[in-house]
C-alpha cells in the first residue's frame, strides 16, 4: 500500500512568489493534516481537514496560507506570496480517523530567497 | 494549553548500548495519548511507541520501552541494544483525548541521537 505522497520534495522560489504543495494521502484516510516544522523544531499543526471540510485551521495564517481538499482527497497548500521567514519543511500526514495513528509523508522543503 | 519539552538537543550511544531519551509535558487534562516518533534524514516520520494515559503499564515494542510518570507528567523512551539505523531526530508528541483538538499532535523539540560504531 501507498504512503502519503507529497510534492514537490525540494522548492525554491524568490520572496513574494507564489507556491504550492501537493498531497496525497493513503487510500481510505478521511483525514488530512498540515504540518510546518521549521529549522530545529518539533512540526506544528497548520490545519486539519475531515473529509472536505476543515474542522482546525486556527493555526493557519490565512493572510498569506490557502489550503484546499477538493472531493475529500488531495490536498493542496498554497503561500502567496511567500516570505524569508516561511523557509521550512511542509509535513502532510493522513489517518483513518482523528484518534487513529497519523502516517506522515515526506516533506516538502522550501526555501525562500 | 498543552506543551512538551525536550531537554536533550542531542544525545549520543554507542552501537549494541543502551540510552534514555526525556519528555516532559504539561497538561490539565486527565484523558490523552503520549508518543515517540522517529525522523530520520529522509525527514519521514515514523511512529515508534504510545502509550494511553489511562494504561499504567509502560508501552514496549521491541527493543523500544517507555517509563510512563503520569503524576509527575514524564515520558522517557528507553532504546536498547542501540543499531546504527537508530540514528535519527526523536520527537516526544502529546494527543488529547478529548475537546475540539482532538487527534491534534503536539510535538517537542526534538532530540538528535547519533549512534557510535
């Protein structure tokens, strides 16, 4: 069975630019999460989804973040426009439920120049 | 609010050894979950162990145990017989049980473990 897929692994973009992340989690996971984990930290929770909707996305900056989970599958984060500071690791993970274990993807490191 | 702290930035262990990592967390509630995950390189996490809050007996999975202090609110993974592949960042995670924020994981700092051959 698939992992959850992420996409890109690596970008770099200059400051100001748009950019978006890709995910796809496991077959069946209703469950969606949004991690940052910058530089020497734990990840932090960005936002949640059940199914389509977000049930958390108090820790979403919403001035500059988007995201999206289209049909209760992929998702997508969106920065725009990007910013020094956001240059980090964006973790998506996926579970069969919101007390079932998370399954973590890959990654996908930004760099903002 | 819920916190976990991570005391040790990094640790170290000679191969076929033993080592301790320390948690600490700070909650008001009675009902939750504690785990340890494993981030190697490849920046994938990995689920290592959990433990229920309810459950008094320290989780193991194989050469992996936790001592569980619920009163004094520690968490401590013990790796035993330490291999090369453990080598990697450790995260301490926090779960609640209960409310709104329910299945949000709450993370640590992290701990890096360097394995010596």
């Amino acid at each position: 069975e698939a992992g959850v897929v992420q996409s890109p692994r690596y970008k770099i973009i200059e400051k100001k630019q748009p950019v978006a992340f890709w995910c796809n989690p496991i077959s069946g996971h209703n469950t969606l999460y949004w991690y940052l984990q910058n530089l020497g930290q734990g990840p932090e929770l960005l936002i949640r989804y059940e199914n389509e909707e977000a049930v958390d996305d108090s820790q979403l900056p919403k001035d500059r973040f988007s995201a999206e989970r289209l049909k209760g599958v992929d998702s997508t984060l969106k920065i725009q426009p990007a910013e020094l500071g956001d240059s980090a690791v964006y973790l998506c993970a996926s579970s069969l439920g919101r007390l079932r274990e998370q399954f973590f993807g890959p990654g996908t490191r930004l760099t903002v120049l | 609010a819920q916190t976990v702290t991570q005391s040790q930035p990094e640790m170290s262990v000679q191969e076929a050894e033993t080592v301790t990592l320390s948690c600490t967390y700070d909650t008001s509630e009675s009902d939750y979950y504690l785990f340890w995950y494993k981030q190697p390189p490849s920046r994938q996490m990995i689920l290592v162990i959990r433990q229920e809050a309810y459950k008094q007996q320290n989780a193991t999975e194989n050469r992996f145990s936790v001592n569980f202090q619920k009163a004094a609110k520690s968490f401590s993974l013990k790796i035993s017989d330490s291999q090369l592949g453990d080598a990697a960042m450790y995260f301490c995670a926090y779960r609640s049980a209960s409310g709104g924020s329910q299945g949000n994981l709450i993370f640590g700092k992290g701990t890096k473990l360097s394995v010596k051959p």
